[in-house]
C-alpha cells in the first residue's frame, strides 16, 4: 500500500529528511520524528488508517457489563489524529446501567494491545537498505512503533488510553483519562460527582439547553462516507471553533490535530489521490501555513479559555478515578488464554477456521488473510523450531513464506510455540466500574454565612448612616447660607437708598 500508492514517501519533504551541516545525530533524529510524523498525518487525513490502526473486532477478546455478554457491536469508531481509531462503549437499550445488588455499573475487558514490537534479523536487513526512505524505514520498523511516531518524540508505554467522559461530550475534548500498560491487569474505580452550579453576574455559566457541535467521528478514503454526531459544546469546544476559525481565516483550510466539523478535503493536510506520489507546491504550501498559524492559534488557548469562560456549564459531572493494577496474565494462564480468547470462535467450536473468516479490509482488499488470523500468525513463529517448520527463505534475504495452511493444521496445538512474556506484551485486562449507580453532589445555593451576612449588613447601615449625616450637615449649610443671604441682601438695599 505505502509503495504502491504513496511512493515509499520518496517525494515528500525531501529537504526536511536530509541531515543538515553540523547537526548531531541526536538533533538530526529528534527533527526527523517530527517529519515522519508529518507524514502520518497526510496518510491519516487523506486515506484510509482503519486497515493499518486497530480494529474493534480484533482488539476486544472478551466484553462483559454488568456480568451479561458484549462484543465490538456495543463500541463506536471515532477517528483522532492523535489515536488513529478509538471506540466508545454503549450499553445496549435493554441492559441495566447499574450493577447487580445495586452497585454500580462495571466493564470488563481483555483486550489485545498489539504490544509486540521485536523485529526480526532479516527484517533488519531491509531496513538497513540504502534504497529505502528514512521515514519509510521508521513506519515499517517494529522498534519505530506508529504510536510513537504520533505522539512525536514523548516516550510512550505500551497500552492503551482510556477517556472518561460524559454520553453527550466529544471524547477526546475531556481531561478525565486513565492510561493502562500491557501485561497487566488494572481495576478502574470511579467516583462520580455531580456539579450543580449557580449563574451570577460575576461567574456566569450556561443552563441548559446546551448549543451543539457536529463533530466528524469516521470517516474512509478521500473524504468518503463521513460520518458526524453533535456533541454538547463545552468550554473546550468554543476554544477548539475559535482555534480552526483562525486557521480558516489565514489558510482558506482547518487542522486535523483539532476537533473539526467539515470534510477531509477542507483540512489543510488533505492530499488528493493524484497527488499521494508527488505532491503539489500548493498542498505543501498549505501544510506550512497550517504549522505555523496553528502555533499561533494554540498560544491563544489560555487567552480564548477565559473569553468563553462563562460558557461553563451550569451542571455537570465529573469521573473521579482511581485505578489499581498487577502483574497479567500468569504464565500458568498463557494456555487458556490462547486457547479460549485468541482462538478463532469459529474453531472452538469445531469449525473449520479458514484465512478469509473474519476478513474486513478497506485498503488492503487484495490480501488473502484476515486481521485475525494476522493476529494469531505472529506468535506462531517466535519460537525457532515452530519458525523452521512452518516458514522457508524465499528469493529475497529479507522475506520468508510460511504455509499458513500448515500453520491452521496445528494451530490448536501451538501454544508451545508461544513465548509467554510475547503474549502477555500483547494483552491487557480492564475492569471499569462505578462506585455506586448514584453521585456525590456539589450544589451552590443563594445564600449567605452569618459572617458575611453581619458584614453585608454591617456596610449597608454605615453608608445608610454616613449619608445621612452628610445630608443633615448639608441642609442645616443650606439654611445658615439663606440666612446670611437675607440678612446681606437687607444692608445693601438701605446703603444704596441713602444720601452722601
């Protein structure tokens, strides 16, 4: 895909790529992460990543809320820049939102991290090449992992982000998140405290209804088939509207590292099909002016908070968590799991379990296997041995074939092939629950502390008071002037009636 239909990127910031005169290798990597993360968001933007990131099918092994079965069906796809696929979970209608002998509702998961980033000595021979492009190399490399690449150069663990947020909130747009590494079991706690709070002049906040935002959640090649859902527009999001509108103001285009409400080919990332291979000075011009208008607009974050302070809801809640985790799976559990979660249902249950069962691709249609047996393959041939069996050198010194016919004969049986620490760098399980089907409340109500009402009080009488006697002082002024005037007025009328 990357070669066929982006050229290897070969065409793209070719300057940017090459090691300046008297730049460290530190300096040289650390500005090349920045530029192949670039290249991502092109990709991101412009194609289609739901064949490269993670699938919701794929991802979730087991699903249990409130101890009653869920699968991928109870899960949306939303699509970040940030993330590449997320996906919110939803009870169905029919299922209770509160836990069995009234406790609060729990979710429980085992999911698949994809956390196995080894690469292999003939892989390393390919990206060793001369021939193959820097940022090439860095988003086929299993040590250059794509998550890191998107979050630049931050060291980042292996795992997975959880947002906690409102049903009527945009996801990402929330603080409240828990991060969960792989290979380990975490149990998620959660508190939730319902604010209500009270407009004044001096702190306003909005009462409901609330206004709202259509924000994109998926969407597929070229700026197909996108997909919307409004959201409550929160603080956050009035910041987010001003941020592209400036974006839009100076580039004519909106950033995809924001929130936004328009089609893909309006964002200044978007490369047209015809220019994936070899991109026009006007997408690259539009990319630079996007770098540098969004820098500004981002400085302008702390200054547009307070401008829409006051849109502040008046009601909410927040998901106070705290989280707890351990060691997982235990060696002596790598079997099972293999056996009753990594294992095709298909052939659990007797079937036979062929290449095409389960297949979903967008981009990658000519594929003859699925995401899950893509999946399942990988740790079949971890062990010397297993990879001899199954697996030959081919004409290339960097590719091997393996029969996966062969693979699928034994597949029932190869939990010897597996390293056990492989599987669970691959694994985690999450237990999200509420404390309780109720909330803590923070309510303000209109009202005074006896203090502050004597203090009120106190200032209302003395300015009473101190007016008064000002206005006493000044009529009895008033008076001694009008008597001072008559009394003048008299002795000037007689001085003037007498004769020298």
């Amino acid at each position: 895909y990357l070669k066929k239909y982006w050229g290897k990127f070969d065409n793209w910031f070719q300057e940017d790529t090459k090691k300046r005169p008297q730049e460290s290798d530190e300096s040289y990597e650390d500005r090349l992460e920045t530029v192949c993360k670039k290249l991502l968001d092109v990709m991101w933007v412009s194609g289609d990543t739901r064949d490269i990131s993670h699938l919701d099918k794929t991802m979730l092994l087991s699903c249990r809320y409130n101890n009653e079965p869920c699968s991928h069906k109870n899960f949306s796809l939303v699509q970040t820049s940030r993330f590449w696929s997320c996906y919110t979970f939803h009870p169905d209608p029919g299922q209770s939102y509160s836990g069995p002998g009234g406790r609060g509702a729990e979710l429980d998961m085992v999911l698949f991290t994809d956390g196995y980033t080894v690469s292999s000595e003939p892989h390393n021979d390919f990206l060793n090449s001369d021939s193959v492009g820097v940022c090439f190399k860095r988003l086929i490399a299993r040590q250059g992992a794509t998550n890191r690449l998107l979050k630049s150069s931050d060291p980042q663990s292996k795992g997975l982000r959880l947002f906690i947020h409102e049903a009527h909130s945009y996801p990402m747009s929330q603080t409240e998140f828990v991060d969960v590494a792989s290979a380990t079991s975490t149990s998620i706690k959660l508190r939730p405290v319902h604010n209500r709070l009270i407009s004044t002049p001096s702190r306003r906040c909005s009462e409901p209804p609330i206004e709202t935002i259509n924000y994109v959640r998926h969407f597929s090649n070229a700026s197909l088939n996108v997909v919307t859902k409004a959201y409550s527009k929160s603080v956050s999001d009035f910041v987010v509207e001003a941020q592209q509108s400036i974006l839009h103001s100076n580039c004519g285009c909106y950033s995809h590292l924001l929130a936004f409400s328009v089609n893909t080919s309006d964002l200044c990332y978007f490369a047209p099909p015809q220019e994936w291979i070899t991109p026009s000075d006007a997408v690259l011009k539009r990319i630079d002016c996007h770098d540098i208008w969004l820098e500004h607009a981002q400085r302008k974050s702390e200054e547009l908070a307070k401008e829409f302070q006051h849109r502040m809801w008046c009601q909410f809640t927040q998901q106070r968590p705290w989280q707890q985790s351990r060691r997982w799976p235990p060696f002596s559990a790598v079997q099972e799991i293999w056996e009753n979660l990594m294992m095709p249902p298909q052939y659990r249950h007797g079937v036979e379990f062929l290449p095409e069962d389960g297949k979903e691709h967008h981009i990658f249609r000519n594929m003859n296997e699925s995401r899950q047996l893509g999946q399942i393959l990988v740790f079949l041939t971890q062990d010397y041995n297993c990879f001899s069996f199954f697996c030959r050198n081919s004409t290339r010194s960097y590719y091997y074939e393996c029969n996966i016919s062969l693979m699928l004969q034994h597949l029932k049986n190869m939990s010897y092939c597996i390293y056990q620490k492989t599987l669970a760098d691959t694994l985690a399980s999450v237990s999200i629950s509420l404390q309780s089907p109720g909330a803590d409340v923070y309510k303000e109500k209109a009202g005074y502390h006896w203090t502050e009402a004597l203090s009120e009080v106190g200032g209302t009488l003395g300015l009473w008071l101190g007016i008064s006697v000002v206005s006493t002082f000044e009529l009895l002024e008033f008076f001694y002037i009008l008597a001072q005037r008559c009394r003048g007025g008299t002795t000037g009328s007689e001085s003037e009636g007498s004769p020298d």
